[in-house]
C-alpha cells in the first residue's frame, strides 16, 4: 500500500511538472533572489551566447525566436557551430550582437532599444554586471535578471537551471524531459564514483594551444568541477587561487598525474585542438600530436606514457556538460566505465531533446581510441 501510494504521488508530481506555466509566476534563481514575471518572456537577452544550447532544448523550432540580444560566443570561439546554428536558423544573424562578457560590459542603450523582458545571466557574470553598474540600470528599467549556472558548480546547478528556464519560459515539459535524461545518465555517473578505491590524479588543460604558454587550467569550477564530479582529483583545484588561470609546468610534472587531458573547438586561432562539428579525425590528429610534443609537456609522466586524450571544450558550459562528464570519466576510469557510450548519448540529445541537426562531431580524440 505504501509503494502503491509513493508511485500514485510520484505520478501527480510528474504530471503537475508537465502544465504550462501559469503567470504571474515567482520563481528563485541560482543567485537565491526571488523574480516574479508577470508574463511569459517574449524579448530575451543572452548575457552568455552559449546558453542559445539551453534556448535549443526548450524552444525546439527555433531556439532563437524569443532571443533579440546577445553575446555571440560561437561566432568567436566555436566557428563550426555558429556555421551549424546559422545554417538551420539563417535568420540570427540578425540578431544584435551585444557583446556581453564577463567584464560587465555592455551597451545598455541598444539593450533597452530591444525592449527586453528578461535577461538570462550566468552566476559567474554576477560580480561584474554588479561593480558596471548594469544590473542597478536594468533594475530601474524593472527587466529582471535572472541568474543560473553551468560553470560554477556544473554538476550540481545544471539540471536545476534547465528547470528554472523551463518555468519561466513556458516550456516545463520539455525542460522536464531533458532534467530526466540528464539527472538519470548523472546518477550512473555517481554511482560508479561511489565505487571507487583510489582517486587517479587529473590535469586539465582547456582551450590547448591558444596560447604559447602551458599551462592553462580551471580549478574547481568549469572543467575542473566536472573532473571533480566523476571522481578525479584535479591538480588545478590545488595550484590555482582563483577560478582559472596559468599554472607553472615544473609543478604539473612534479605532482605526476595519472592522466592528462586537453580540450579545444574549431577557432579562428589554428593552433587550438579542433575538436567540434564538422571536424574530420584526421585533422584532429596532427594538431594533437603537435601540442603533446610541446616542450615540457612530453616530460608529463601521463604523456609519456600515452595517457592523454581531447574532449571538445564546449561541453563544460553549456548544459550538454553530462557528455563531457561522461567523456571525462571513460579518460580517467576507462575500466571502471566501460560501458558508457558518450557519443551515443549526444546524438540521444540532439535527436531526442532537440530539433539542432545531428551534424557529425568529433566530441573526444585520442590516438588509439576506436570510433
């Protein structure tokens, strides 16, 4: 009787998350503030461009019809998808460029001409928005800012941040039932960590070769959260003061990682490890053969001793972020997560959860690897 009366509960509660959102709505952010929209959001701004993925599950026959500002972040750090994204939605690149970034800047008169009626902002934008003054003047102007977080704490916000778009864009069905995939492929994700004798040693090195210098890293939030997340300790969580930064090479190789990992997307910088859409195998390869003989980084004991691999690095802010989970787990643990399928679960995504074509992808690389 008492499983009877858990499922019928358990049911009620499914099926109450697939309504339509009844407005006026309140709702609490990733920033803890309370928000009430008095109506469904029609004129939307993207503080962070990427989040134009998270517009994609939601408002599935075009991702860009509400948006009418925003960060174009593809177009200046992921070339193959903004030609995807344009190619099946000619019309964004009408769409003003606002050129948000994480410094807070922002002209806040061409983002009042647009005549938004929320504003999507990453947490970690927070800080700056608020020191430039923008927040204040979108809060005079009654546009609220609504905060939610892929970066910061990926593994922990992301399910939640899908809901809350999901509410407060009249798309809580569709929010739901990616929440589900998502929450489902995590808790196999957790369960096998849990298992775990021993923590394999993790460096990270995002973005490989867009600069001269190695060596690049996130600490605990970004990729370094998601290392964290399967079960790896992430030696940038240790050397790093802030969010990310530069790290000294001699202290990447004295702390001996057990394994090394690097990620990149096409970009207009040539030397970056072109993993993406679009993308061959065979292009992959000479850049990564190229950035693993960089001096000093071939003293790395997992260098040497072949236990490197790529991931495309925009599966760390976005919230696609479980297929970089997963990549990142069969890098680390390969016996122990044997039968996870991350290129499978990815076009599960795109085919199941979206209407983004399932353009061919190159979403990890290592030299041995069967695909």
């Amino acid at each position: 009787m008492k499983m009877r009366t858990w499922l019928v509960s358990s049911l009620m509660v499914a099926s109450a998350g697939l309504g339509a959102t009844t407005y006026p709505v309140q709702i609490t952010d990733l920033d803890n503030q309370k928000i009430t929209l008095n109506k469904e959001p029609q004129h939307v701004i993207l503080q962070d461009g990427r989040d134009i993925m998270a517009m994609a599950l939601l408002d599935r026959d075009n991702p860009f019809r509400r948006v009418v500002a925003w960060n174009n972040l593809a177009k200046k750090q992921d070339v193959q998808t903004w030609a995807m994204l344009k190619k099946a939605w000619p019309d964004a690149e009408n769409i003003i460029d606002m050129g948000f970034n994480d410094r807070g800047e922002v002209n806040l008169e061409s983002v009042i001409a647009q005549q938004p009626d929320l504003m999507i902002a990453q947490l970690r934008a927070k800080p700056a928005l608020q020191q430039t003054g923008v927040l204040d003047a979108l809060q005079k102007l009654h546009i609220p800012v609504m905060f939610i977080d892929y970066e910061l704490h990926p593994a922990q916000n992301t399910a939640r941040s899908i809901t809350l778009l999901g509410t407060a864009l009249n798309q809580e069905a569709h929010a739901k039932a990616f929440t589900d995939f998502y929450t489902a492929r995590q808790k196999t994700l957790t369960d096998t960590r849990a298992r775990l004798t021993q923590k394999a040693t993790v460096f990270i090195e995002p973005i490989a070769g867009n600069s001269e210098n190695c060596c690049f890293t996130h600490s605990h939030n970004g990729w370094g959260g998601l290392v964290e997340a399967v079960g790896g300790k992430n030696i940038g969580s240790a050397l790093l003061p802030g969010a990310s930064g530069f790290v000294d090479l001699e202290k990447v190789i004295a702390m001996r990682p057990d394994v090394y990992i690097m990620t990149g997307s096409k970009r207009h910088n040539d030397n970056v490890l072109p993993l993406g859409y679009n993308v061959s195998r065979d292009a992959v390869a000479p850049v990564f053969t190229r950035l693993t003989q960089r001096r000093g980084v071939d003293q790395v004991a997992p260098v040497k001793a072949g236990r490197v691999s790529g991931v495309y690095h925009h599966f760390y802010n976005h919230p696609y972020n479980i297929i970089g989970m997963e990549v990142l787990a069969k890098a680390i643990y390969p016996a122990q997560f044997a039968s996870l399928q991350p290129e499978a679960d990815y076009h599960h995504i795109i085919t199941q959860f979206t209407q983004l074509p399932d353009d061919p992808i190159v979403i990890d690389y290592a030299p041995d690897a069967k695909h």
